[in-house]
C-alpha cells in the first residue's frame, strides 16, 4: 500500500505589530490599594468572627444574630475576590 504524503503547513505567527502592544496593557502592576484593602478584609473579617463567638453572640451586633456571620465570612470571601485582580 503506498504511503499518503504528509502536508506541510506554514506554522502562525501573530501580527507583530498587534500582539506587544496588547501583552504590555494586560501586564500592568496592580494598584497598591488592592493588597492592601485584601489584608484588610481578611483581619476585619476575622476580628468579627472571633468578637462575635468569644462574646457569646452579643457583640458587634447582638440584633443581626446569625447575621454577623455573613458579615464576617462576607468580608473574607471579598478580600478574595479582591485578590484574583492582583498582579
């Protein structure tokens, strides 16, 4: 049986002129705010939950009740939606 030729394809190069300029934007640093603001909510975060189990759910806020849970687990799953834009 004879054996099929093989095609050689042209391997693709993108534009030069198009692809630096769009890898350059896309690389920038982050700002200093955005690791910042992220310890932030992770300590406040925190601090809310440990104040609001050690005082037997009567601090920070004795009305919200299970509330102060979202409050606290809330800002600690912000501070991780803050740090999928860092760079």
């Amino acid at each position: 049986m004879p054996k099929s030729q093989v095609r050689k394809k042209k391997v693709y190069t993108p534009p030069t002129d198009i692809r630096p300029a769009a890898a350059a934007a896309s690389k920038k640093p982050s700002p200093a705010w955005v690791p910042i603001s992220a310890v932030f909510l992770i300590v406040f975060g925190i601090a809310w939950l440990v104040v609001y189990y050690l005082s037997e759910q009567q601090y920070p806020v004795e009305a919200w009740r299970y509330w102060n849970l979202l409050v606290g687990f809330g800002a600690m799953v912000a501070s991780l939606g803050i740090l999928s834009r860092w760079r």
